[in-house]
C-alpha cells in the first residue's frame, strides 16, 4: 500500500513568512524561530522572504498575494491574537483563520497556520518558545513538510 511524507529536508524550496506587527513582542519571536528552522532545514536565506502586516486581520490577504504569485513553495502565516487584549477577539480571530484556511484551499499553496489564539499574554509567551514549545519552529516543519509531500502528489 503507497504512503507518502513530506521530507524535512527544505533545500531548493522557497517559502514566504507573513507576519503580523501586532504583538510584536510575540510575532518577533514567532518569526526569529520560524526563520532560523527554515535556514537550519536547508534553505537558502535568499529562498526565505519575510513579509510583514499590520495585524493578524491582514494576515489572509498578503498569503493571497504570496500564494498567487507563485513563487512559493509554502506560505506561513504568523501572529498573535490575545483574547485578554481585545474586545473584538472573535472577529479578528475568525477573519485570520477563515482566511488563511480559505487562502490554502482556494490555491493549493500550503498555508500554515502560525497565528496563536490565546486568553493571555502568558498563554502567548509559554508557545513563543515557552513551556507549550515553539509556534514559529513547529509552522516552519510543517510548511516544509507540506510543500514536499505536495510535489508527491501533484
Ligand atoms: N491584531 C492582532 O494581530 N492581534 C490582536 O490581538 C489584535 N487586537 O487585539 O485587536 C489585532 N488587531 C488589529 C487587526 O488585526 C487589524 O490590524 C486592524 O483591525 C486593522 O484592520
């Protein structure tokens, strides 16, 4: 019976990091983590472009852009939405992960979910490195491992 999985070897692949300003003191981190996985993965730091928004609400439509463009293997989208923070969670919440899952169905790009929905700032540190592990990190692997599982099977 065939079963396919996407290598963790990212050399040759081209991937885009779109990520929120917004909570900045998270996002940073969150990019910081998922860049340097991707170099230690293997791609080039020419192959790994950065591209930043004002906040997680933006997030969908600069993936649209990325992903349309076709110059990327995999999108990752990065942010921090806190609960705590925010009387208006809800939408923001909802607008970037309907938009991301939209983004990725509509293309076929794979778009990764890197965004954190949390209800405090300290749910936010403990996975920007913290006691739940690393946001940045883990959507770097699945990024890669989703764009080579994708070459696969297309
Ligand atoms: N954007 C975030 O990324 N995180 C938040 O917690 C947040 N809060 O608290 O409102 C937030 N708001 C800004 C939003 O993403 C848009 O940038 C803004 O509404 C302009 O469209």
């Amino acid at each position: 019976m065939p079963a396919l999985e996407g290598s963790a070897a990212g050399e040759g692949l081209r991937i885009c990091v779109v990520v929120a300003r917004w909570n900045g003191f998270v996002t940073e981190v969150l990019h910081a983590g998922a860049v340097s996985t991707l170099r230690e993965c293997g791609l080039r730091e020419e192959d790994v472009t950065s591209a930043w928004v004002p906040g997680a609400f933006e997030v969908p439509t600069a993936a649209r852009w990325a992903a349309e463009s076709g110059r990327f293997d995999a999108i990752i989208c990065l942010g921090a939405v806190i609960r705590g923070e925010t009387a208006h969670f809800e939408y923001v919440a909802g607008g970037a992960a309907e938009g991301i899952t939209r983004v990725s169905q509509d293309t076929g790009v794979p778009v990764i979910f890197g965004v954190l929905t949390v209800d405090s700032v300290q749910q936010a540190l403990d996975r920007a490195g913290g006691k739940e592990g690393h946001k940045g990190e883990e959507s770097a692997r699945a990024a890669i491992e989703m764009a080579n599982l994708r070459k696969l099977l297309a």
